[in-house]
C-alpha cells in the first residue's frame, strides 16, 4: 500500500545491477560511506534521480551533484 502510494507520486524503483555497484564502489572508496549507502547513492546518480528521499539526509552532504531531501520536506510524512 505504502509503495504504490509512492509509485503515484512520481518515485522510481530500479534494480540494482553491475553499473550500480561499480559506482558503489568507487563511491564507498571516495567518501568512506558504508556499502548500502554508497549504492542507494549510485542508485540515484547513475538513474539520473531529481531528488534522494532519506531521513539520513547527513549521509549524503558530502556526495556531488546529488540532491537529497527527507519525506517531510516533500509531505510524504
């Protein structure tokens, strides 16, 4: 139900695939975020994505190029 809702407003889900974890990588060995972060980040950046949904907003301060909000700001919440 929670998804769907999602879905309607405009968000994308995507796999993750062998692009997606080479730009992980290269993202976890630059910044030193953990694994699971640096995906979701090259998730986004590799999907072209306006916008990174989180409530760890902080994670992603240092990343370029990547815009990142919380679903509060955006009135998902």
């Amino acid at each position: 139900m929670a998804l769907s809702k999602l879905e309607d407003g405009g968000f994308k889900f995507v796999p993750v695939d062998s692009a997606v974890a080479d730009k992980g990588a290269e993202i976890r060995a630059s910044y030193g975020l953990y694994l699971p972060d640096a995906l979701i980040a090259a998730t986004a950046i590799l999907n072209n994505a306006n916008c990174l949904v989180t409530r760890d907003k902080n994670i992603y301060a240092n990343l370029k190029g990547l815009k990142v909000s919380t679903p509060e700001t955006l009135g998902y919440m």
